[in-house]
C-alpha cells in the first residue's frame, strides 16, 4: 500500500493591492463625509461691574422663545418684523435692550437671535435668565 505524501503547495505572495485600495476608500469617504466649517463667535458680555443691579432698566425686553414669534416689550412680532420693530425703538432713543432666555428655547436659536439683533440694530445688547 503506497501513500503518497501531500503535494506540498506553494503559497503566492500576499497581494497589498486591495488593501491600499480599501484605506484609499476609507479615506475618501471620511474626507468626504466630515465637515470643514468655521465656527464663528458670538461675543456675550455681561454688564459693567460697577453697574448695581439696581440700576437703569431696559429699553426693550425681548424674548424669542414663543412660537409664535418674538416678543418685543410684550408684542408678539414676526422675526423680521421684530428686527424692524427694534431699529424704530432705537431711533426713538431706546440704547439698551436685554435677551430673555426661558421655556425650550435652544443654544442654536440664542446664538441666531442675538447674530440678527446685532446685524441689525445697534442696541447694547444683555443675556438674562
């Protein structure tokens, strides 16, 4: 009885072909799939610290989170309306206008408003909660 031994098979060289390709895809779909914006600042500060807080009032009280609209010093307005609404206040001689943030309003919606308000109107603006 002859057995033979098993043939003893030559294994080829590991081909890195369609590794590189799978990485070079990899990494086209990351770069093209990650965004490359700038985030701009928004500059919030608070008031001076000599200022009491029993000091002056307002001129306009502005709240943003009612679905409805802004509300300026208790007038629900349209946002543009709104923008509008201040620009005439601060040529009646309003100067200082503060922010008010309550109910659901989110991070994204402050920033915006307080970008529209200081694009639009030269109010000193205020955050208060």
């Amino acid at each position: 009885m002859r057995i033979d031994a098993a043939a003893v098979r030559k294994r080829k060289p590991l081909s890195l072909t369609s590794l590189i390709d799978v990485i070079f895809l990899l990494l086209l779909f990351f770069m093209l799939t990650s965004t490359f914006t700038r985030f701009a600042r928004v500059e919030i500060s608070g008031g001076p610290a000599s200022v009491s807080a029993g000091g002056k009032p307002p001129d306009v009280l502005i709240r943003v989170d009612d679905p409805a609209g802004w509300r300026v010093n208790g007038q629900t307005l349209a946002e543009e309306a709104a923008i509008v609404e201040l620009a005439r206040l601060k040529e009646a001689g309003a100067e200082t206008a503060v922010l008010l943030v309550r109910g659901e309003l989110t991070s994204q919606q402050l920033v915006e408003a307080v970008e529209n308000i200081r694009r639009n109107t030269e109010l000193n603006l205020s955050v208060a909660r």
